[in-house]
C-alpha cells in the first residue's frame, strides 16, 4: 500500500512538470541540457585533474641565455619558477581558489597544488634567507624579500586579490633577480652555494617530509607514545597530554592528504635536481652526491601510476592496499635520506 501512495505520488510530480512544460517536449529538452551539462563539466574535470609530468632542469633554464645557463644559482631559481608556472598554466590553470564548476567539484588537483604550493614557499624563504646572503648579517635581496611574502599569499583567495594575481607578481620579481643574477656587471645580486645554505634548506625539507609521513601513516588509527618531550629532562610544555595517543585520519581527508603529499614530492623533486646542478661542488667535495640521487629517486617512486579509481584505505595487513601507507614508505625513507645528507654536510 505504502509502496503505491509513493509511485502514485511521484506519477503526479511528474505529470505536473510535463504540463509546467508543456506536454513533456520541453521537460525532455531541459532533461538532455542537464544531461549534456553534466558530461561535459565531468570531461573538464577529469581533464583539470590530470597531474603534469615532470620537466628538466634544462628545459627550465631555456628561460635564460645560453651562455647564462651554468652560472650558481640559475637552475634552482629556474626549477622555482618552471614550478610555479606549471601550476598556474596547466590545464584549468590554479583550482585551489575556484568558486565555480568544475573547479570547485575537483578535490583531489586543489590539494596536489597546494602541496607544490608549501614546497615553493619553503625554497623562497630559503633563497631570501641563506642562498643569496653570504652571512646572517649581510643585507637580504631586495626583491626576493618582496617575493616570498606573495608566495605565502593565502592559496584560497578569489578575488581582490586573487591568489594568482599575488603569485604572478611574486614570479617577476624572481624573475628580475634571475635576471640580475646572470648580469656580469651586476655584483647585487648573488647565489651562495655553500654547504651551511643547503644544510638549512634541508632542514626545512626535512621537516615537511617527516610531517607529511606522519600524516599519511595515521591514515590507519594507531596508538603513539608521546615523545612530545623525550631526551630533555628539563623540557616543559604549555599544556599537559596523554602519554598514550590515539591518531587517525579522517575518512574524508584521507585522499587529501595523499595528493597534497604527492604535488609536494613533485615540487621537490624538481628542486632537488636544481640543487644537484648548483651545488655540484660541494655535494662532490662531501662525497654526497650519490645521496642526493638517492633521495630524488625515492621521491620519484611517489609519481607512480594511480590505478585505482579511488584512494583505498585498507588496514596495515589487510586484503585492501592502504594507499597512504605505500606514499608514507616512499616519503620517509626519502627523509631519512635527507637527515643523512644533512648529517653529510656538517661534518668538516
């Protein structure tokens, strides 16, 4: 009974809409537009969502002259500004800030560029910071001060201004030092590749790496031990916690994660490539070049081909692949690289 008061039911609305649009034609009509939309806007989706291959280094540095190409400090500037690009012109161009179809459906390509997005604000600081001053009392590159703030621009932002706008205006002025930096009569502008600078920009690498692994590993609830304050008796902290605590992901922030730690590992791979151009000496003085490949291979293996129509969540030993899991090996072995490198540099 239930059952025929519902179809009855429904027979009405449908039999109202025919007759608001006369007869059924138009309903029809309407019906194949929605229909038509709906195709398209997820043929543009999944088109937007395709994430970019990788470039070289040289192919970056065609920016620049020739003749400019092996002077320090080319191919890291370079590789930041090949990234940036990439993110801003691919197809759809920037989708982190949309307001509107598809961009603002997409999930997955707002996260891998934001997680490109950290890795290029990372390298600005550390080129305004170490790179292009000689000592912590040295004055700063003026337009790489200007340019790390616009970096750091809110990713979100649509309008007035819209986080594109501040981002191009942060790549001109990378750009201008590019420029400045390949003058020859031009002593202003410098890129100091020293062990102690890409120790420091290491350590930043290092950090986000070992954050991104922890936060695709709790993509499985596991109990931690806080070591909040481990190897320091006197340590303190602002507010008590657990000793024991329960860490997981939530289901809806999983694949998140996943592609923000991917368009991460795609942004650093390109910079560590530049940093095996720019600081060739030192890596082979330090006997560390071998390292570095090792490390940028391991990031490599975070490019590989996504089968999966989704990204699985299985338990650790489960029948189900964990995606996350197998992202978190690949990146904490990479930052385990990169603590031996560290470790590499500061010896004498």
């Amino acid at each position: 009974m239930a059952t025929g008061k519902v179809a009855q039911q429904l027979n009405s609305w449908r039999e109202e809409l025919q007759d608001w649009f006369g007869g059924g034609r138009a309903f029809k009509m309407l019906a194949m537009v929605l229909l038509v939309i709906i195709v398209l806007l997820a043929a543009m989706g999944w088109y937007w969502s395709r994430e970019p291959d990788l470039f070289s280094i040289e192919q970056s540095t065609q920016r620049v002259g020739i003749e400019s190409r092996e002077v320090v400090g080319v191919a890291t500037t370079s590789a930041l500004l090949q990234v940036m690009e990439t993110l801003l012109d691919k197809p759809g161009g920037y989708t982190h800030n949309d307001r509107l179809p598809p961009g603002v459906l997409l999930d997955n390509m707002p996260n891998w560029e934001y997680g490109a997005l950290i890795q290029v604000r990372d390298l600005s600081r550390a080129m305004r910071e170490y790179y292009s001053r000689s000592q912590s009392q040295s004055r700063e590159d003026e337009e790489l001060s200007m340019a790390e703030p616009r970096f750091n621009f809110q990713a979100n932002s649509w309008v007035l201004p819209a986080s594109e706008s501040e981002y191009r205006d942060g790549m001109k002025l990378v750009e201008s030092y590019l420029v400045r930096l390949t003058d020859e009569q031009n002593k202003q502008a410098q890129f100091y590749a020293r062990a102690d600078n890409l120790h420091m920009y290491l350590g930043m690498v290092s950090s986000r790496l070992g954050s991104l692994s922890q936060r695709l590993s709790a993509s499985v609830g596991q109990a931690r031990i806080n070591t909040d304050l481990a190897g320091d008796s006197a340590a303190t902290q602002a507010t008590g916690a657990d000793q024991m605590m329960e860490v997981k992901t939530s289901w809806f922030e999983i694949d998140d994660i996943f592609y923000e730690a991917r368009g991460s590992s795609w942004a650093l791979i390109h910079f560590l490539k530049a940093v095996e151009k720019d600081f060739a000496g030192v890596l082979q003085k330090k006997n560390a070049l071998i390292s570095l490949r090792q490390i940028i291979r391991e990031l490599e293996e975070t490019q590989g081909t996504i089968y999966s129509p989704i990204i699985l969540n299985g338990s650790g030993f489960g029948l189900v692949a964990n995606h996350s899991l197998v992202m978190a090996s690949y990146v904490s072995r990479a930052n385990a690289a990169i603590i031996d490198l560290r470790d590499l540099l500061s010896r004498g």
